[in-house]
C-alpha cells in the first residue's frame, strides 16, 4: 500500500472510506508542509544506526546486516539490499510503509520504545570544548584567565517525523518531512534549528543519556502534533495529519560559564550564557573605561580594562587609565595631573618645570604661553572703553584711577590687565580677580618703554 498521491502543492495525501449507517465519510490524511525534509533512504539509514543495525553503502544499495534475532522476518537473510534512490529493484526490499521492510522497521521503531534519542554532530559537549572554543579569543597582559565556572545542561527538542510515501511523477526520491518542537513546547523556528544544528543529529545509543519524563515527552510531542496540523491546515482544512514514523527527542546542549581574567591581585569576571553549538567569545565590558574588547591589562593600582585605554604615565611611569592623563601644552607629554598646573594665560595644563615669569604681568604661565619674555594676554592687550564694565569695576576699586581716560585691557583666569595712557606717561595696574589685591603697579615714560614698579607712596597717590 502506498500512502498516498502527490497533491498540486507538493504534500502527499491519501484517502479511506469510513462507512457509517448509509452514509459515507471521506477522510483524507496528510504529510504536514516543512523545510526540513530528509530523504527516505537517508532517513532509513539514519533509523537503523538509532536501533544499533549495521549499514553500509554499495552503488546503488543500503546494505543492511540484520541481527541473527531478525532474520526469521526476511526468510533468515543475513543482510538485505535497499534502494538509495528511485523504485527498488527485483533484488532490492522496498522502502513503501507496508513493504516488508517498512512493517519490519516500524514495529522496531515500536518496540525501541516511545522515542529515540540524538544530539547535534557538532555541538561540544565538553568543559575542555568550551575552554578550547572560548579561550583563544582573549588575551591578557601580564596575566592569565581561566574558567571559574562551566555549566552544562541538557534541553530536549522533540523531532516528529512524517513519512511523505506517495508515489513521485517527477523523479523526485520519497521523504521524511520533520516538524521540531522547542522545550516550552512552541514551534522551533527554521533558523534556530539551523544553527542548533538539528538537521545533522547523531543517534545516541549508549546509555546513560538524559531522560525525559514520560509526561513530560507525551506533552512535548501532543504539542509537536498540533503543530504539524497548524502547519498542514493552510492547505486542507478538513485533513486528518498522519502520525509521525518516528520520534527523536534532540539533546541540545546549554553551556552557562564565567571566565575569569587575574593580572597579579586585580581579578575580573566575564559571563556567557548560551547554546552550546552557538557560543561564540564576546568582548568583555570594562567597568571603568565602558570599552568592549578581548584584550585586556591592568593599571598598577589593580584596575583591569581594555588594554588600548591603559598607558604609562612619561612622567612618572606609572601604567593608568588613558583618559586620567593629560597632555602637557608644551612638551605633548602624556603624564599624570598631579605633575601639571593649568596656564592661567592659555588655560592649558603644562608640567609645572614648563612655565616661566611673564616680565610684565609676571604672572607664571606656560613656555608655550610666552613669547619674547611677554604672555599671551600682555601681548594681546586691546583699547577697551572707559565706560567698559570691567574698567569701570576697577576704577570703582581704585578711585585714583578715574583720571585715566585711555585704557588697554586683557585678562587672564587670575588676573586683569590695565593699560592706561595720558600725554606723557603710562600706567600698568595687574589686579586679582579673586582678591581685588593690586599685584603690580607700574609706571614708564611714552619715550621709555620699560616699567618702573612704584613706590608705596606712588601706589598709594596713583590708586587713590
């Protein structure tokens, strides 16, 4: 009997009268629609490598060594020849449901019990697998990592198998079309049974394995069945969906690990969690820095980050955090700012042996702040009106000064800069912000450009 003939979409379906009183019901059975679809032969071999059956492959045959217990079904042969592909020949058992052969494999499959079981070919299944996957990925500075934690458990995706026996016009081989069902019982989407790797499984046939309670499986495949019949009912919504030839809880394997990164006392921890078949080394976050990276040092205070936000303070040779270092306006030296003082001229911070005395102002500012003995704010003094806020602050300060009517004026972070002019002299007043302390009062000739400090008398009488 074959099962059935190929419908114009693809599926097989078959049909049977069920008489009842005078009326007739037909009933029409069907393979559920899926991606994942598996040779028969393939899918035959696969079957008798779950049920411990020696196979090998000739030209065109499946050879199958039959236990002495099996032989009695087949006439007492020691082996039976199947076909790989297309119709069997004379010499050849056929692989239709209610062959021979088929009747023979199915009460097998019956008698293995409720289900066989798999893993995935290549997802690792071993601490040292994981270590070997993981640890080339990282590297540490003056250090070394480890696992601080592996743990791996066990998760059952059910495979129900639907055997697609109908008759081929177009030469195509017959098929096992599968239907996967994820532990919390919900469809497994094509792409995840892809990267688990569930279309390459391994029959597991030494013992112990995992087990899986025999509620817990009829759930499990109950769930299965409704969504081979959602799957199916696009089609035919009045079809009866076939029930699976096999079914095959898939061990999946789920890997929890913590690594653990120790440069000298400094210890850090990096956690993945994943499948095992998908684990793939991701970069480890610094806490200090937020910089993801693989690569990893540590500070000299015991600090770990990423190793490209960890350089040497050329001050003091200290290894520290990048961003804690500043560069020096004078010399680029990256150092430490514990070594350096803001210009009060630039506003820049520079190593406190890089500055020098402005010989006007004499503020100390930065080399770099200076040219020819003056700072940048005494060079860059500019006329400012008499009514300007800030002269207008000073000369409330210092009543003596309102007899000036022509002013320069530049300032610093610290300090004000005051020029004035008349006809045959000039007055230079240098005033903290802070404080309101006149720091230099001076005097020159408008013949003579060097300044004379005055006097405390001469203060006195020019600041009133």
């Amino acid at each position: 009997m074959e099962l059935g003939v190929c419908d114009s979409s693809g599926g097989a379906s078959a049909e049977a009268s069920i008489v009842t009183g005078s009326t007739t019901l037909d009933v029409r059975h069907v393979v559920p629609e899926s991606v994942h679809r598996e040779d028969l032969a393939h899918f035959v071999r696969w079957a008798l490598a779950a049920l411990e059956t020696p196979t090998s492959c000739a030209e065109h045959d499946l050879i199958v060594e039959l236990p002495e217990a099996e032989r009695g079904a087949f006439g007492g042969q020691q082996r039976l020849r199947l076909p790989l592909v297309g119709a069997p020949s004379p010499a050849q058992e056929s692989l239709a449901a209610d062959s021979r052969f088929g009747l023979w494999l199915a009460e097998r499959l019956h008698r293995h019990g409720p289900a066989l079981h798999a893993r995935p070919q290549g997802q690792p299944m071993t601490v040292s697998e994981i270590a070997a996957r993981l640890f080339p990925a990282y590297s540490v500075d003056r250090g070394q990592m480890h696992l601080a934690g592996c743990q791996l458990t066990d998760h059952p995706f059910v495979r129900l198998s639907y055997l697609d026996d109908a008759i081929r016009h177009d030469g195509r081989p017959r098929e096992v079309r599968h239907v996967f069902v994820a532990p919390d019982g919900s469809s497994a989407s094509d792409d995840l049974v892809t990267r688990l790797g569930l279309a390459d499984l391994a029959p597991i046939v030494k013992s112990p394995h995992p087990r899986l309670d025999d509620a817990e499986l009829r759930s499990l495949v109950a769930a299965g069945q409704r969504i081979a019949v959602k799957q199916s009912t696009h089609r035919d919504p009045d079809a009866t969906v076939v029930d699976p030839v096999a079914v095959t809880v898939c061990w999946v394997r789920h890997v929890a690990v913590r690594l653990q990164f120790v440069v000298g006392a400094a210890t850090a921890s990096h956690e993945l969690n994943s499948w095992a078949a998908l684990l793939e080394p991701k970069p480890w976050v610094a806490r200090h820095s937020g910089v993801a990276t693989f690569h990893l040092a540590a500070t000299d205070d015991g600090r770990l980050d990423a190793a490209d936000q960890i350089a040497v303070c050329q001050q003091s040779g200290r290894r520290v955090l990048r961003d804690e270092l500043v560069a020096c306006s004078v010399t680029g030296k990256q150092v430490l700012p514990d070594f350096t003082e803001r210009c009060p001229a630039s506003g820049l911070a520079a190593l406190r042996h890089e500055f020098a005395d402005c010989t006007q102002c004499r503020q100390r500012v930065s080399r770099a702040a200076m040219a020819e003995g003056l700072c940048s704010a005494c060079r860059e003094l500019a006329k400012v009106r008499k009514d300007d806020s800030r002269i207008v602050w000073i000369v409330g300060e210092f009543p003596g000064l309102d007899r000036w009517n022509q002013w320069q004026l530049a300032e610093t972070a610290t300090v004000y800069i005051a020029v004035a002019t008349g006809l045959l002299k000039r007055l230079l007043v240098v005033i903290d912000k802070q404080s309101l302390t006149p720091l230099r009062v001076a005097t020159a000739s408008r013949l003579a450009p060097a300044w004379l400090d005055a006097s405390d008398a001469e203060r006195a009488e020019l600041l009133g």
